[in-house]
C-alpha cells in the first residue's frame, strides 16, 4: 500500500505545488504590468499538463493492461520526480528569455504525459491484491498518497512562505518544493522496486492486439460513466483547494502563509475522511458513499463556497472542510467501482483515459476558466455553479456503475 501510493504523493505534490505558487511562477516566466495576465497564462501552463493527460492514458493505460501494473507505475513516478526537480532549477524570463515558458511548458507535458497512468495503474495493483471484504480500504491508499502528497507540498509551501521574507520567496524560495522532489522520487522507487503483479495477472494469458482498442471497443459505457462520476470531484477539488489559495490571496488579501494553512488544515481531514470511507464501502457498499458525496455537494456547494468567502479563518477553514468530506468519500470508492466491473486486462485502460479526460479536460480547465469566469462576470460565486451541474452528473452516472463490493473475486 505505501509503495503504491507513494507514486500518488509525488504526483499531487507537484501539482499542488505549482497551483500553491502559480502566482509567483506567473511574474517568473509570463512578466505582464497587468497581474491578471501572469496569473492566466501561468493557469494556462497549469491546463497544459493535464491536456497531455489523455494521449499519456491511452499509451501508457494500453502498457499497463498488455505488459502489467508494474513497468508503469515505476515508468511514471521516475520521470514525473525529475521532471518536478527540472522546474526547480529552471531559470525566468529574465535570465533566458522567451525560452523559459517554453521549456516550463514542455515540462509540463512529459509530466501530464506519465502521469496519466500514475493513478490508475495504482489503483488497479491495489485492488487486484486485495483479500476480498477489503478492496475499499486497501484501495484507498492510493487517494490517501495523493492527498498526503498534496497537504504534503501545502505545508512545505506554508512552511517556506512563514520562514522567507516576501523577496526572497519570490526570488528563490519558491523553488524549493520542487527540488525536494528528487528525494521523494528516490524514496518512492526505493519501495516499488519489489512489487509483484497479482495472480491473477501474472498468470493471464497475453493479449493480442491492443487492449485499449477492445477497451474503448467493448468498455465505452463504462468508460463514460467513469468520467461523469469523477468530474465533479476533479472540478470541485482545483476549485476549492488550488484555485482557491490563488483567489484568498488576490481578492480575499490573505497571506500566501495564511492561505496555504487554511489548506493545509482542510486537506488534513481528507486523509481521515478517505480511509474510513473505503473501509465503510466494504460493509455497506460503494454506490451508498458515492451518492452521498454527489448530494451533499449538489446541496451544500453553495453555502460551502459562501463560507470561503468570508472574512474569517474559521469560517473560510469549515468552508474547505465541508467539501473535504464530501469529496474524500467519493474518491475511496470512485475508481474502485469501475475496476471491479471491468474484466482485467481493460482496467488500465478505461481507467486511465477516463482519468485524463476527467482531469485533462475537466480538472486541468478548472483554475484558468474560474480565473476567466470571475473576471468575466464580477462574481466569485460562478465557479460554483459548475461543481452543482457535475454533481447532477455524477448522481447519474453512480446509479449506472453496477454494485460488486461483496462480490468474492473480481
């Protein structure tokens, strides 16, 4: 479980990181007299890594159902880690011109790329280990990595902005999280190196062909249900938890420290949330959690986005945590729904390009189009419609995915 998930902590870690400090990485390498402008291209930056997410889904998803869990999850984590580490190190505007965004940009792809199947394939190892009667707890230490990766990167981003002046932390120390990156990566290849396929897959027979093709083939509607049920948490979750450290320090006039400890603090109970999540779905089932987290988001999105928006720690803080609970139900039980309705050798694959299509299309979006949409409107309550429409979604598409919690064998 620590090795699988340890892929998921530097994975959220990283993006965390960069929508933690995309303020700063915007005056770095998109200079503008309008801060605005910075802050939308750096977002832009942000939506182009997960743009990559889908093409990285369908090859690497396609390797991870043909060749195993394994190769992938080691392929994804190492090149993610040094990719991050690469972004710290890279000079500004200033120092190189037009060729800094550039090559941030580029960067950003070949983490979108290997990232895709991070999660997924993950996900899918656990899963497959499991003893049955504990798949829903087992599996949710991968969203528990992701989200210790991301408190993770909010700390040390909290940490480095009480501890710096102002000048330096726009000067250097911004980089430091993404240089800590490299002992993350070493760390987590260091646990991996041992894993062992499942049974059951080391001792299917190979494939022939490509599995994503019959995936997409024979799996369509399950792969659409998969991506209803998970845009809201994906949306929802860049809105409340990146896009939101970014609107508390422009419009709120919170401190960088003091935003990244609200977030801080919010993400924490995510990490109590979704363990006990995934043991509760092994009892009562996944659809009851996942249902729950649907409605209570449809209903509450709104008063949970008006206490974000008031001028009290405590209050802005129970505004984050109302959508903690929400959301870490629905991740303990959302990919592990569709990987026990899906046959073994097309559970990368669907999983993975829902995944990037989900987060790609959807998540990735998020920070730039709420940016665009407040700007455009004068309301900071319009990001907050989109997350109640997917809710809608999601109710929808929960009730399609059949129910195999009590199932023996998968």
């Amino acid at each position: 479980m620590v090795a699988a998930g340890f892929g998921n902590l530097l994975e959220w870690y990283d993006f965390g990181v960069y929508g933690f400090f995309a303020v700063i990485i915007g005056q770095h390498f998109f200079p503008s007299d309008d801060p605005f402008a910075s802050l939308l291209s750096a977002f832009g930056v942000f939506a182009v890594g997960y743009g990559a997410r889908p093409v990285g889904a369908l090859v690497l998803g396609n390797l991870g159902d043909k060749i195993g869990r394994k190769p992938v999850m080691m392929l994804s984590l190492a090149v993610m880690g040094l990719a991050t580490f690469a972004i710290g190190l890279l000079p500004g505007f200033d120092q190189i011109g037009d060729a800094a965004p550039l090559l941030l940009v580029a960067l950003r792809l070949i983490q979108g790329f290997v990232v895709a199947v991070e999660s997924p394939a993950s996900t899918v190892f656990l899963v497959e280990q499991a003893p049955a009667g504990r798949r829903g707890f087992h599996s949710s230490w991968t969203m528990f990595g992701a989200m210790l990766g991301i408190l993770l990167g909010s700390a040390i981003g909290a940490l480095v902005s009480s501890v710096l002046s102002d000048a330096a932390l726009h000067d250097w120390g911004w980089r430091v999280p993404f240089l800590l990156s490299l002992l993350l990566t070493a760390v987590g290849l260091f646990f991996r190196r041992n894993l062992v396929e499942s049974p059951a897959m080391a001792e299917a027979e190979p494939q022939q062909g490509l599995p994503v093709i019959a995936a997409l083939r024979d799996h369509l509607s399950s792969l659409l249900c998969y991506i209803g049920l998970i845009a809201m948490s994906g949306v929802g979750f860049y809105l409340a938890y990146v896009y939101a450290v970014s609107d508390l320090t422009q419009h709120m006039k919170l401190s960088t420290a003091e935003a990244l400890d609200i977030n801080s603090l919010a993400l924490f109970s995510i990490l109590i949330v979704v363990p006990l999540a995934g043991a509760l779905s092994d009892r009562v089932g996944r659809r009851p959690l996942a249902l729950t987290a649907a409605l209570g988001t449809l209903i509450l999105a709104w008063p949970l986005w008006w206490l974000m928006h008031q001028d009290s720690f405590g209050l802005i803080l129970l505004g984050q945590v109302g959508f903690a609970v929400f959301f870490g139900a629905g991740w303990a039980v959302y990919t592990l729904m569709i990987t026990e309705a899906l046959p073994l050798r097309a559970r990368c694959s669907v999983v993975a390009i829902g995944n990037g299509i989900a987060y790609g299309i959807f998540g990735g979006l998020t920070p730039l189009v709420a940016t665009y949409l407040v700007k455009r409107t004068a309301d900071d309550f319009a990001p907050v419609y989109i997350i109640m429409a997917l809710a809608v979604l999601s109710l929808f598409a929960c009730l399609k995915i059949p129910e195999r919690a009590h199932h023996e064998s998968i």
